[in-house]
C-alpha cells in the first residue's frame, strides 16, 4: 500500500528499505547495460589494435615490395644497356 502511494510519485522501496527515484529493476538493467558497454568498448580498442599492427605490417610490405622492385628496374635496365654492346 505504501508502496503504491509512493510508486505514484516516482518514488521507490528498494530491498533495503530506502526511498529511491528509480526501482530496482530500472538500476538492474542500467548496471547491466553499463557493463555490456564496458565490455564492447573493450572489444573496440582491441579491435583498434589489432587494425593498427595491420597497417603497420602493411605499411612495412609496401616498404619492401617498392624497394624490390626498384632494383628489379635497375637490374632490368642494366641488362637491356649491357645487351646494345
């Protein structure tokens, strides 16, 4: 009955018998959802991470494959000036 009168005003008994603005299950949820959001920003910055060593690898590949073939152009230029003598 109090309860009831008190639930009109937005106002709620919790398990400990303190008056609150939000009823326990409100407070359930938020702190589950809170805990879910915890959980995918973690999974976001991990996720973050692991794109970043990607770019970095590929950073480095592109790096060497220039490098490569660089010289392969070199080489190939060597032999067609070798090859008019």
């Amino acid at each position: 009955m109090v309860e009831e009168a008190l639930s009109s005003f937005s106002l709620y008994i919790d398990d400990e018998n303190k008056i609150r603005l939000i009823d326990s299950e409100r407070v359930a949820d938020s702190a589950e959802l809170r805990d879910e959001c915890k959980d995918f920003i973690g999974n976001v910055l991990e996720s973050k991470k692991i794109v970043e060593i990607l770019i970095e690898k590929t950073e480095l590949y592109s790096k060497q494959v220039e490098t490569a073939r660089l010289k392969a152009i070199g080489v190939k230029n060597m032999l067609k000036s070798a090859s008019k003598y």
